[in-house]
C-alpha cells in the first residue's frame, strides 16, 4: 500500500490496482464527481484538467440539467487504459 499526502492536504492511496484519493476509491466506484475531485484523481490543477477535457485529451463530462460531473468509473478505465499504453503500473 502507498499512501502521500500532496501539498495542499490531498491525500491519496493505492492498494492492490485500488486507487483511492480523498476518500474517493477508484474500484467499483460509480460516483459522478465534481471538476475539483476529477483534477484530483490525475494529479493535476482545476484549470489544467478543464484545458484537458476541452482539448479531448480528458474525458468529457456528462451534464445533467446545470450540473457537470464526471463517471468516476470512467475516470478510472482512462488512467487503466494509459497506463496498460505506457506499460505502467498504479503502485
């Protein structure tokens, strides 16, 4: 297991292929997450993820009424599918 902790208090852990950041565990997990916990989980700014979702370089988000959210599920196949492309592991 690896758990840091980022310079502004975000925590995160990997256990087994189990990614979890504040909180947020990344296996079987279904929960539609804001743009903050979104930018969390690829490790990078709020305006650098929304840079990468209008690039396509990220996954779009779904919009349900005036909410954007983001399938944590689907956040998690993408960080899966490029490490399985750069033959790299999570832990």
């Amino acid at each position: 297991m690896l758990n840091t902790t980022a310079n502004h208090g975000t925590s995160c852990a990997v256990h087994g292929d189990l990614l979890e950041i504040d909180g947020i565990a990344a296996a079987g997990d279904d929960r539609l997450l804001k743009d903050r916990e979104a930018a969390l989980i690829y490790g990078v700014s709020r305006s650098r993820f929304w840079a990468g979702v209008k690039s396509g370089e990220l996954p779009a988000p779904i919009r349900i009424g005036g909410v954007t959210r983001w399938s944590n599920k689907h956040l998690q196949a993408d960080i899966r599918r490029r490490l399985a492309e750069t033959g790299s592991e999570a832990n």
